[in-house]
C-alpha cells in the first residue's frame, strides 16, 4: 500500500538547502512546514502531525534523535527520510533501527531525495532486523500481539478512523477487524 502524504516537516539547518527543500516538497505536498532547529520543530508538531519528515541529522541545538522523539509516538508515525553531510554509519546504522526509511548523504540532489521518499512512502520496512533482536527476549506471543496492534493502529489512523478502510488494507475483513479491537480492549 502506497503511503499518503500531505503533511511534510523538513528540518534543516542550512538556510539555502532548506529554501531548496521547501520549494521543492511544496510543489509536490499541499502542506509543508520547514524549520530549523529542534526546538522550531517541538513547536511545529505540537498538535500537528507530518506524513513525512526530512531531518537533518545535525542541528544547532540538537541532532535528528531529538526530532524522532517527538514524532515517532505519532499515529500515524511519519515516514523519515534522513540527510547530513556528517552522520557516519554509526548514526545512520541507529536512525534505522529507529525507523528512517532512507537516508542520503550531503551534497544531494533533489533527484535523489524524491527517489529516496517515493522509495520510503512506497516500500514496506524490513521487520527482519527488529525481529531479530527481538528473539530470545521477549515471548513470541507478546511479539505476534505488539505488531497485530501496531499494524491495526497505524492502518486506522492511515484510514482516517474508518474500519472498513482499514480492514480493506490489511486485507482481512471489517469483522475480523472488530474482533481484534473488541479482544484488544477487553
């Protein structure tokens, strides 16, 4: 399922590269935010949730770690394409494991960056590395429940709410779906 994006955060430092960025995501999105700084982004997502967010990976007062505190808890989490020209494979092995789809090194060009989110927003992740380091630390029915649910609240939230909508991406069926929020609840 293709991933729907209208509202896209792009954080970057760097004045002319962030006037870049903007233009060129609001040619594509209907709503686009930018800023520059981890505290510029708090004040954007309070109350506001991306579908995507371009994140530099250092900032003046902070680096992309702090931005993906306060987005990945959003439902729906928003699909993160990370940039930098200082991030070394340490930094861009842990942003994947915090689930940024992509990441590109700087100097980029705007090629490359829409390759990159058409890839994010198109692709499901890879659930194999959050898997593995699952196994042999937690039960695998409390593994089965936790994606069950993150996949059931990710898919509603897609869906604006609507069961059906959902059950139609899950491919199951809206009954099915119901029964697993009735369980969940009770």
């Amino acid at each position: 399922m293709r991933r729907v994006v209208n509202r896209v955060l792009v954080v970057e430092d760097n004045r002319a590269l962030l006037r870049t960025l903007e233009a060129a995501m609001s040619a594509r999105f209907p709503e686009v935010r930018a800023c520059r700084t981890v505290a510029e982004a708090r004040q954007h997502v309070a109350g506001w949730t991306p579908d995507l967010v371009v994140l530099d990976f250092m900032l003046p007062d902070g680096d992309a770690r702090a931005v993906l505190d306060l987005t990945e808890l959003r439902e729906p989490a928003p699909v993160v394409v990370a940039v930098s020209g200082e991030a070394g494979p340490t930094e861009s092995f842990e942003l994947a494991q915090r689930g940024v789809r992509a990441f590109l090194p700087k100097p980029l060009t705007l090629d490359e960056l829409e390759a990159a989110i058409e890839l994010a927003i198109s692709a499901a992740p890879d659930l194999e590395p959050y898997l593995r380091q699952t196994a042999g630390h937690r039960p695998l029915r409390e593994v089965t429940d936790e994606v069950r649910d993150v996949l059931i609240n990710e898919t509603l939230a897609r869906a604006g709410g609507s069961r059906r909508a959902a059950a139609r991406s899950l491919a199951t069926s809206r009954q099915l779906l119901q029964y697993l929020l009735r369980q969940r609840q009770g």
